[in-house]
C-alpha cells in the first residue's frame, strides 16, 4: 500500500474560477452526484461496496479520499489483524467495511449508542459500551482504530494507556482524528469572520465541557508515553468548500461541506448552551451566518486532519507504562 501524500507543508492550489469547468462555487444534485460516483470508484478498485449517505457516512467517504480508497494507514490496514476493535464505532460502517475487506478477521465496533445497522458480515459484531470505564474485554486485538474521537474524552492519554494494555505484542493502534481551531494559509479566514470564530468557540466550549477537541496534534506524544515504537504522525487538510483548485481537493471540500451546512446545530446547540450561556436563537442565528461563509470560495479555509499510529513492542509487559 503506497501512503496518500500529505499536504501539510505548503498551500493548496487555489481555484481562480475563472472558466465554466471549475466555476462550482455551491453544492447542488449534480455535483454531488459526480462526487458520489468517484467515492464509488475509489471503494469498488478496494473491493468494497459503497454505503448510504448519512451524515456518519459522508464522512467516513472524505476518509476514503483523503486516503485514496484506503481505511488507514497503519500495516493492519492492508494485512488482516485477527481481532480488530474499532472504538467509538458511530454508524459502523469502518467495521463493517474492514470486516468485509478481511473476512479471517474478528471485528468488535463499541459506540455509546447502538445506531449501526443490523446487516453486518457474520465476522462483525457491535456493542455498547463506555470506552470511559473499565474495557473488560478479555482477549486482546491485533488493532485499535479510533477515529474522530476528540472531544469525547476527559483524558485522551488515558485512553491511548488503555488501548496499548489491550493489545497483543506486535498490535497497532491508529487515531485518525480533527482539530481545532480552524486553518487558513493566506489570511482569508480573518478574525472578523463567524466562521474564524466558529473554531476558537468549539475549543472553548470543549475545555468548559473538560473533554478537549483540540488534542490531535499531541497524539503522537501521547503513543510514544504509552510505550508504542514506530510511531508515526501524518497530516492531511480538509478545505470548508470547493476552493481549491485540485480535484481530489475540491472534492474533499465539497463533502466537508455538505457535512458540515447540514450538522452545525448539532454540532453546536448543547455546547454552547450548556457551556458558554448562549440562548438557542442566538446559536441558530450564529450557524445561519456560518453556513453563508462555509459555501464561500473566497474563504480558505481547512480542518487540520492527523493520524498517527504505533506498535506495542513484542517484548511488551502486560499492562501498559503507568501514565
């Protein structure tokens, strides 16, 4: 499996458009259409089959292109793990689709909420269950996979200690995770922009909450204090709409977008209620300007994307380092 290139280092490309062929400044059935056939292709040259768009869904397809049509990145990706855990599982469709990719393999998806769906492969089952408390599972995986899991932890750390005493010598675990603030490399995601505001407001409303959604950027120190070997940390970007100027990026966009104009209440009404004292009608008002400014081209902005994973050493003690 060749790595998707990272884009980290340098700006994206920004699209001009200044010719009929890229000049796609909103989301609309057509577009999305032609979106939904090339996510299609990258799953059917993977030999998996493509799922319904809910809103888990769409996001687990900008993966799929961020990636290139892979799950992830770590060797248990391509290589089967006889027993995979994906943590905080949401609509199941990474287990399901990891369970069809390697049928040899047992493949557990824990959520707090049982919404996946009941047509699964015979060799994925799902559970319910509080990653927060006690994991009482007692054989241990070959593979850990947690994904966009920031904000649902009060300790980050203490999750990645419990995920390593979980894991057979020679085990993986891969976070594939957003962060917070936004980002933009040519200044026009200005202070004066809801939408520049909307990042720092989701940082501290998280740390009010006392589970930070901020935290992807230490995840690498987090594996290496752990006791993981081999750790390694990509970056990748997700541009807010259809700025830039490569296909694979304007896609990604695209999908970032709809997801985003189509959960920002969601997202948004219970923490900045509960923790920063806002009244629902401000919050809605406050998400209508954000959803204007997330379909402008004008604005470049992106979500930092990390993964990082690492090995449990073969010569591993039992439990995991005291944190």
């Amino acid at each position: 499996m060749t790595d998707p290139v990272q884009e980290p280092h340098g700006a994206l490309a920004v699209d001009t458009f200044d010719d009929d062929d890229s000049a796609i400044s909103t989301l609309n059935t057509s577009s999305l259409t032609s979106l939904r056939s090339s996510v299609l292709r990258a799953q059917e040259e993977n030999g998996r089959t493509y799922h319904s768009m809910s809103s888990g869904n769409i996001q687990h397809n900008v993966w799929l292109l961020t990636l290139d049509g892979e799950l992830g990145l770590s060797p248990k990706i391509s290589e089967p793990a006889k027993r995979v855990l994906d943590a905080g599982t949401g609509t199941g469709i990474w287990a399901v689709e990891y369970a069809d990719l390697h049928p040899e393999s047992e493949v557990i998806g824990v959520d707090l909420s049982p919404i996946q769906s009941s047509l699964v492969p015979p060799n994925c089952t799902f559970e319910v269950d509080d990653l927060e408390k006690e994991w009482t599972w007692s054989k241990k995986f070959d593979l850990v996979l947690s994904r966009v899991m920031t904000g649902c932890f009060v300790d980050m750390q203490e999750f990645v200690h419990k995920a390593y005493a979980h894991l057979e010598p020679g085990g993986y675990l891969e976070m594939q995770d957003l962060t917070n603030p936004l980002a933009c490399d040519d200044g026009t995601l200005h202070e004066g922009l809801e939408l520049h505001r909307l990042g720092h407001l989701l940082v501290e409303a998280s740390d009010k909450a006392g589970r930070p959604n901020n935290t992807a950027s230490k995840y690498k120190e987090y594996l290496e204090k752990a006791g993981f070997v081999d750790v390694v940390e990509k970056k990748f970007k997700w541009p807010l709409n259809q700025w830039p100027k490569e296909k694979k990026y304007k896609e990604i966009g695209a999908w970032t977008c709809e997801n985003l104009t189509g959960g920002l209440e969601g997202l948004l009404l219970a923490l900045l209620t509960r923790f920063l004292g806002w009244t629902p009608e401000e919050v809605i008002a406050f998400c209508a300007l954000v959803r204007k400014q997330l379909r402008d081209t004008s604005i470049h902005a992106y979500i930092p994307v990390y993964i990082v994973y690492g090995r449990k050493p073969e010569e591993a003690a039992e439990s995991s380092p005291a944190p």
